[in-house]
DNA sequence: ATGAAAGCGCTAACAC
DNA sequence: GTGTTAGCGCTTTCAT
C-alpha cells in the first residue's frame, strides 16, 4: 500500500541500465542508444515518476540571471508596488537556496525612447529569461520577436502583446474590466443616464490596452442595458498640471444628468479632487490602489476600486520563470487574475 | 561584493566547533556546552544565516501526519471547495518530495455530534498537526483546548474560535462582511427603504458566526447610513423543504418598500428562486460561488456574492502547517482574507 | 558533549 | 554511449 516513491536510482535498476542513462533520457541529454533509451522509457510509462523537485535543484549549481523591465517604482505608485512584488519573489527564491538573479530594468513609462533603449540592454545582456511589462505597443513587437528568435524565454505582465510568443501572459482580461465598471457604475441607476469614460494624462496611441477597457465599458451598456436609454461619452484629459484640465473637466462635469464617471487608469482621484471641491455627486470608479485613491474610497468620493494587484502579478511572474526555468515546468499561455472590486468597506481586507 | 551565502560548514569553522554542534545549537537540540554555544552564538550574531529550506528537508527522513477537520465534501458545495483545496495544498508538497500524509475527517456541519466523534478520533490519533473548521462553538472550544494542552499545533480556517490558542486562523472578518453586505446593497438606493437580512437553514445558536454578520451589517447602517430612515429587519428560515419556508418567506417578501436581501450563508439561490417565480425585483446579495448561486448571478437575480474563497484557504492551511512543521516559521496569528466581490461581470475572471 | 560521516534524490563531471 | 562518483546543504546517527 505505502507505495515509496520511486527514485532515478529504482527506474535504473528497473530498467538495468545505470542513473546516468535515466537522467539523460529523462531530459533528453542525447548521447544514449535507442537500445537503452527504450528500455527506460518501458519502465517510465509503467510507473508514475514524479521528480523530486528539492533534489533536483539541490543538485544544480547553474546561476540564472532573470531580468524585469518595468517602469520605474518611483514614476508611478503602481509600479512601486510591481517593484515590491519582485523583490518579494526574490526572497522567497533566496529562502530556498535558489540561486538566481532578478536584475531590475527601468524605463519612464511617458516614454517610449526610454523603453527602447532599456530593452535593448536586456536582450543584450543575454539572461536566461524576462519579465517585461510591454507598456508600448510598437516598440514591444520588434523587441518580443528578437526575444522569441534568440529563444530567450520571457513573461509579458500587466499588458499583453497578443502576437508575441510569450511563456505566458499575466494580468486582467481588460475588456472585461471595462464591462465590470459600466456594471457598477450603472447599477441602481434606473436607466437614462449620463456616463463619463475618461482617459486621464495618458498617450492614447501608444495605450491600446485602454482601448479595451473602453471597448468593454461601450459594450457593457449596448448588451446588458440596451432599452435603456443611456448617453455614453468618452474623453482625453490633458496633464493635470495643464492649463487646458481644469477647463475640459469642468465643461465634461456640465454634462446633464451625469451619473457617472468611469477613470481608466489610476488617475481616478485627479477626479475625486475636484468632484469634491465642486461639491458634486457623481459616482466615480478607478483603478488601482494607489494612496489618493484610497483616501478618497475613504471618504466615498470614489465608489469603487478595480484592482490589479500588481504586486502578486510581479511576484507570480517570477515565480512563474522559475519554474520554468529549474523544474520544467510550462505555465499556462494565460494567466488572468481576477477583477477584484474594492469599496471602502472591504478595502482593508485587501491591505496586507 | 558576490558574498557567497552561508553554510552551516561555514559557520562551524568560523566557531571552531563541528557541524554537528553548530546544527544543535540552532534547533536547541541541547547537548552542547555553554561554552561551544556561546561560541556559535557569537557567530550567528555577527553573521546572517539563512538557512536552506530545500536541504533541510531533503535531510530529514521524517515522515509528518497531518489531519484536516472539515464537513464532509458532499455535504455542500462549499465544502467541496475547501476539500480540493487541500488536495491541491497535498499535491504541492508530493511535488516537492516532502512526505507528509493528510488524512481527512469528515463530519455532518448540520449534526454536533457528529464534529464531537470525529474530534476525539482526530485528537486520539494524535497527528503532528491538525487543520480544523471548528463551526461548532460549544463543542469546539474543548476540543482545541486539548489539542493545546496536548501540543498538538493547529490552524483553524472559515470559522473562529477567539479564546482557542490556534497557530493561526485563515479566514475572513465576518464583521466587516456583514458591513460589505450593507454596503453593497444600499448602494445608490437614496434612504428609506426596508432591508432583510435572512439566516436560512441555519441552527442560529450553534453559528455565533452569522451572528457576526448581522452585527457588521446593522452597524453599516447605523454609522454610514444613520440619517436616513431605513429599516432593517433579520429573520430565520426553516429549510426549505419545511412547509413554513415558503409561508414565512412569502410574508417577508412583502415588507412595504422592500429594496433588498442578504442572506448570510451560500443559501441566497433559495431565495432567487422564488423572486424569479413571483417576478419581484429585490437587490440579493449572498455567499459562495456555488453552482446554483452562480447560475442567478448570470441571470441578475442575484447582484453580489461574496467570496470567502475557502479553496485557497485550506490550500493555504496545509501549507502554513508545513511551514511550521519543516520550517519553523510561525505564521501570523491572524491570516485574514479578502472579503472578495463577485457580480455577474467579473465571475469568469474568479473561475479557475 | 562533540565530531565524523552517512545519507536525502538529483545533476554533472569524469572515466571508460 | 554508459556507468560511476562527487557533490548540493542539511539532518541524524554513531562513535568517542
């Protein structure tokens, strides 16, 4: 009953050839006649042979170098919390005597030169593999192919480049999000309505991913609320710092009946501030937990909060190369994270 | 620069004593001199040992028994989920060659008697650690206390006994999820509206945890809400096979102004059945993706469930007992999770 | 009380 | 091509 488990050691001498032989037609080392690879491979389809993973990398000295390019934890909160979630997967790593490093790449995510020019050194830097979060979509396609052509395996998270042949891809399903906030942004809102999607201080044409999300808010309202006759409008807001913002918000917040505003990226609060000062009730959805963000949940300026977690994204990505790289192991080609709704109620329980 | 990390053979050079000794002195395995240990001592100060989680355990022969309390798998759904999620949390372990058995324990959440026989057999076969949802209060508390005065660690997971010195507890703040509920479902109705709370085929006293709901879920209208003049009422259901079930429900669903539902346990399906039969248009809001919960959640009968995740919490349980046990490391008394937000649109994203 | 040494299961280097 | 063997860092046993 108490079946032990079978070892490299067992199937050697199942099989009458010696350990060498069965790691090397295990993972396929060449230099094995196909006389003695048939026999392993009779006593491998008997049995159930699950490697023992400790051992394995016990036993490997190899140093892997991984390298992630985010934009820099300090441009953005957000990505600070990227920032946090490598260097939680490092330690982990650490705990278990796994010796890998995790160089870090930063680039300015307004520009797409400072992309370019920082995934250039990655690839030639030559690691055994990348976590990268493709932010700009024409420089990332030039970029994942060189990777895919040196077969230097890579992760894309956060935004996904669907051609790219990637390992995997880790993040949200961002046309879902947009549904998911025209959902809560309408709900009890008994029809005939005014909504607002708005694009805060972003660089349109190189932010498809926020396309999505637009595509999916529409959608929400033409699917699930079609009698209903609701007005929806979508706008680019300019830097909040320039003269034109102020004057675009306000003339948007004159929209009648406006019963919502819908903020794709983690720029929600620029709206609360104002909301607030105006003393004007509209309900406000955002991205991400980001400090203003969450003051102004707090306080109930913002409804709700779509987080993406980005810190369990960075530590999953890594994780994810890992296991590739040590154990064999392929992860899924999709590795969608849930749409996590965080009001001001439920918010601490998702505060570690 | 590259400082190569520190072995245990490191440590006893540097100490001048043996491996043996320096191993002792770390796991207080006694047998040492003060003398050899103020030695290592010293060192150990100096210097930051990490030890090496995979050899460790590739060293220790020790086979670990583990037993896990939970109502039985058939017995709801529910519990269906917390029991994959310890098939997962054992899987994990086998892949990493770590032999450590977990037996299972069933017992009848609807009988006491039933948690109280299988508690004594769990307790009698004295294991190396034990997971347990204690939902039975009165017949838990003794039952954990032997387990202290035993030593035998535990965890306990969903449900909480506070005076139990558990390892941890994995679960969620039943408080602030009755405080979600209200939340939720107050949302965007202005004021004066009736709202029900509803404990269905529940056995009230032996679940002080609902109670906890109720609690949270009157407190979000008395703090958040106050000025407005809303009523709330809570009511227990006989189940639904009984004939008063339908009888009592029908009178409450004709509470004047009624603007919604929460049920309390995974039963909320009960409910969205005879609102669809009588074509009534309340918000509900209930627990846990179960099938049929799940099945009027993509009608729009039902508007939030929340998520209490009970596979990752038994996963999650498995895998702090290990860590305890191999590892040494103490959890954190209190693993509180995400009080998580599931509405038609964002389900898919939660399905694994 | 302490040191030496034999594994744990696997990989990799080295003979043959 | 194939077998043998020396580790990886730790635990544990067995002398001393």
């Amino acid at each position: 009953m108490k079946q032990k488990n079978i070892r490299i050691k067992d199937i050697a001498a199942m099989a009458g050839v010696s350990e060498g032989t069965v790691d090397r037609v295990i993972h396929k080392r060449g230099k094995v006649s196909s006389d003695a690879a048939d026999k392993v491979n009779k006593v491998l389809a008997e049995i159930e042979y699950t490697p023992n993973l400790l051992a394995r990398t016990l036993g490997t000295a190899r140093n892997y170098r991984l390298i992630a390019v985010i934009p820099h934890p300090e441009s953005d909160p957000y990505w600070k919390q990227s920032f946090e979630g490598l260097e939680q997967g490092e330690a982990e790593l650490a705990q278990f005597g796994i010796t890998m490093s995790v160089e870090r790449f930063f680039y300015d995510p307004t520009k797409k030169e400072s992309f370019q020019q920082v995934t250039l050194k990655a690839f030639h830097s030559k690691p055994d593999g990348i976590l990268v979060a493709p932010l700009f979509y024409y420089a990332s396609v030039p970029f994942l192919k060189e990777l895919s052509e040196s077969k230097i395996p890579f992760i894309q998270f956060n935004t996904r480049i669907e051609q790219a042949k990637s390992l995997s891809f880790i993040g949200q399903d961002l046309f879902q999000s947009g549904r998911l906030a025209a959902e809560l942004i309408s709900l009890g809102n008994a029809g005939n309505g005014s909504y607002i999607l708005l694009h805060v201080e972003e660089d349109l044409p190189n932010s498809i991913h926020l396309l999505e999300k637009e595509k999916g808010f529409k959608n929400y309202f033409e699917t699930e609320l079609a009698p209903q006759p609701n007005h929806i409008k979508s706008y680019t807001l300019p830097d909040s710092t320039h003269v034109l913002f102020e004057k675009e918000l306000q003339s948007i917040l004159r929209t009648p009946n406006l019963k919502g505003i819908y903020v794709t990226n983690s720029k929600a609060y620029l709206i609360a501030t104002y909301l607030e000062k105006e003393k004007q009730q509209v309900r406000l959805i955002g991205y991400d937990l980001v400090e203003e963000n969450i003051n102004y949940l707090r306080k109930g300026m913002i409804q709700f909060i779509i987080h993406q977690n980005p810190k369990r994204q960075a530590k999953l990505g890594i994780r994810t190369l890992v296991n590739y790289l040590l154990f064999d192991k392929k992860p899924t080609a999709l590795n969608l994270f849930p749409l996590e709704v965080i009001t001001k109620t439920n918010l601490d329980s998702y505060q570690i």
